[in-house]
C-alpha cells in the first residue's frame, strides 16, 4: 500500500500557501477552467444555507501562473469576470505567479 500525502493549498511558483482564508472573503482553488461554474454554483448554494450571500460584483476568476485569462462566466444570471490581478490588504497577487507587497503608512 502506497501513502500519498498532499499539502492542502495553493502552490503560486515555488511557494505554497495553506491559509487562504480572509476576513470575510473566500478563495475557492479548482484544477481547470471547466470547473470555474460548477464550483462558484456550490459554493453559492451552501452559503445561501447559512443565510450568506455572495457578492457577485465582488467575485473574480483567475488563472494563477497556469495558463491564459479565462473567459467570463454566467452564474446565476450574474458574470463572473476575469482578472489579471487582484489587490488584497496592499498585496497584489498577479497572474504570473509573482508577488507584489505595498505598505501604507
């Protein structure tokens, strides 16, 4: 019997990061584009059995350092758009894998 053991996160060049979770926000990591809409349409479901919502013009897709932008998706009569780089608390996270800090004084 073989044992596998994986790491539980995102790998974003040579760095692996474990603690995607925000304050009030979520990362959801999927292995293909096609999975983008089904995944989005879970996670709205169960959020909504909890009382939450998601907000629609907040969410984003993107593709980290593994291939071209996608395309916008439909998901529940909302478009999801693409990225090429988000900002979080002064960091920006680009498509090519690199990373940009800001500090704000």
């Amino acid at each position: 019997m073989e044992h596998v053991s994986r790491k539980v996160g995102i790998q974003v060049s040579q760095h692996t990061f474990t603690d995607i979770d925000y304050a009030d926000d979520v990362a959801l990591l999927v292995n293909k584009e096609e999975s983008f809409h089904t995944t989005l349409v879970s996670m709205n479901e169960k959020a909504s059995k909890f009382g939450l919502r998601v907000s629609w013009t907040k969410t984003k897709i993107q593709n980290l350092d593994s291939g071209p932008t996608p395309s916008p998706i439909i998901v529940d009569g909302n478009t999801v758009d693409p990225v090429e780089e988000f900002r979080y608390l002064g960091s920006i996270q680009p498509s090519n894998g690199l990373h940009y800090g800001a500090c704000q004084s």
